[in-house]
C-alpha cells in the first residue's frame, strides 16, 4: 500500500478517534458540554479536509502533521501526573475512553512519522534529474 494512502487512513482515523474523545471528555464531565466545545468542529473539518481533499499535496501533509501533533497531545495531557483519575475509571465509559486515548496516540503517531517522511520526501530533488545551476 502505499504511504499517501496510509497517511489518509490513518488521518482520517485520528480524526474519528479525537471525536469519540471529545464526546467521552464530555459524557465523563471532564470538559462541560457547551458552545466552547463548537472550536472542535472547523478544526477537525480542516482536519479532515487536508486528509480527504488536499491528500498528495504540501498543503494537505502539512495539515495532517500538525493535526497528528494536535491528535498526539490528547494522550500526553491525560496521561501525565498521576494519570487518568478515579472517577474517570469507575464511569461506565471508562474502557472507551481509554481505548480512544491509545489508539487516537497510534494513529496520530503512525501519522506524524508518515506525513514528516512524505513532506522530507517532497523537499529532496529525485536523482537524475538534470538541475539547472
């Protein structure tokens, strides 16, 4: 398969995966279910956007990269300190909320490393080409 195609997919889950987060910071009443929250909508639309429609292009493995580092920043922040409090474990969403958690790391880290590799690539002249000096 080939790394672009693996780039969408993968984007396209972490953009899958940090909704089901959000829902999931809300349900837990980690975050209040309210007008701020609405910020999450155009930034996962760009998101998806630069993953589906500008897919092979600068602009599009730009998006996908720093929406990985975004999608990436989810675990981190949950995870350090002392971790995912008690109450959070003893909710009824607790197995989703974790599990989103993971793999929303995953995939924005499988996404981060393959849009990093397609932007280098896409800066590197390809050999054989006669280069006017």
């Amino acid at each position: 398969m080939k790394k672009s195609s693996l780039l969408v997919i993968t984007s396209v889950l972490s953009v899958f995966f940090m909704s089901v987060h959000l829902a999931c910071d809300i349900i837990i009443g980690m975050e209040k279910g309210g007008p701020a929250n609405l910020i999450a909508l155009p930034i996962l639309t760009v998101w998806l956007y630069g993953s589906l429609v500008l897919a092979g292009s600068r602009w599009g493995y730009i998006i996908m990269l720093v929406g990985s580092l975004f999608g990436l920043t989810m675990p981190i922040i949950h995870m350090k300190g002392s971790g995912i409090n008690s109450e959070v474990v003893s909710s009824s969403v607790a197995f989703l909320f974790v599990w989103t958690l993971i793999s929303l790391g995953v995939t924005s880290l499988f996404s981060l490393v393959l849009s990093s590799h397609l932007l280098w690539k896409l800066q590197r002249p390809t050999q054989g080409k006669n280069i006017p000096i």
